[in-house]
C-alpha cells in the first residue's frame, strides 16, 4: 500500500447473487469516499447508458487479509478517469463473517466472482431486485463493474489459523 492510500470501513458486507456460474459481489462504496470516485461513477454511468467510451473507467481489486485474520481489505485502485487507492475494511467478529469471505475464494476456486461497486446501500439492493428480474441496464447503470474475474485466493487464509504476532 502506498501513504496515499485512504482506508474507510465498510458500510456493509457484499451481497452476493449468483448469476449462472458466477458469483457476482455487490459493494456500497460512497462516492464521496475518496476523490475521482465520484467522477468514476458518473464516466460508467454514462459509458453504460449510452454504449459509448468515453475517457473510460477502471478500476483494479483486489483483496488482503490481516495476519490476525480481524480484518479482511478491499484493495481497489482506480486508473481512470482519476488515480485513487481506496482500502474498504470489513471488520470480522464472527465465524460466520469468515466464512462467508471463504466461500467466496471456493467459490472462486471453481468459477468466476466478479466485483460490482455502488453509491450505497440502496443502490446495492436495486441492483439485485434488477438482476432477479433480469434488467440487465439498471443493473450496469446503478454502479462500477469493476473486476469480472475477481482473484480470491487471499481469502483462503481465513480458513487456517492467524499468524502468531510478537
């Protein structure tokens, strides 16, 4: 990680939804939650609506786990319009919470996850009400496709015991 790399708590834990073979992550991430993030809302959501690429967005992820195994990190990085590196902490208190994380390196073990970002947790929840009903363009138009074949296997750490700190 990089000293500009800003860290926020996660406003919620993904929801997931399956999608045939895939696993698709659906993360609240706040526009305003680091600078040029707004801006990559907008560029997709017009990018989306319209079918043409403008200055494009991308965005990079990918995960890290805590040696105490407390914390799992969303790592994501964005390219363009704006460069920004944003970690989203997911605070893990339960057996449960990690297995929940476990499942998703399975998961991806087997088939692809893939990472779909949103303003909130609102948007989260129409995203998944338009993808049960198959509206495909509400879907993509609520938030950022950022990883179609998201890399998981980080996440397989939670299913051994922590590293032992001194």
């Amino acid at each position: 990680m990089s000293d500009q790399m800003v860290t926020i708590e996660a406003e919620a834990f993904p929801l997931t939804s399956y999608l045939g073979p895939e696993l698709m992550l659906m993360q609240p991430v706040a526009r305003d939650a680091i600078e040029g993030l707004d801006e990559a809302y907008t560029e997709a959501s017009l990018d989306f609506a319209s079918g043409i690429q403008s200055t494009g967005t991308t965005i990079d992820a990918r995960w890290r786990v805590t040696p105490e195994h407390r914390h799992v990190l969303l790592l994501l990085y964005g390219r363009a319009p704006k460069q920004f590196e944003l970690a989203v902490r997911f605070t893990l208190e339960t057996a449960r919470e990690r297995q929940a994380f476990v499942d998703v390196a399975a998961h991806a073990d087997t088939g692809r996850v893939s990472l779909w970002i949103y303003p909130d947790k609102e948007d989260v929840a129409r995203a998944a009400v338009a993808l049960q009903k198959r509206d495909v363009s509400l879907f993509g138009a609520l938030g950022i496709g950022v990883e179609s074949d998201l890399h998981c296997r980080t996440l397989h750490r939670l299913s051994r015991a922590p590293r032992r700190t001194t």
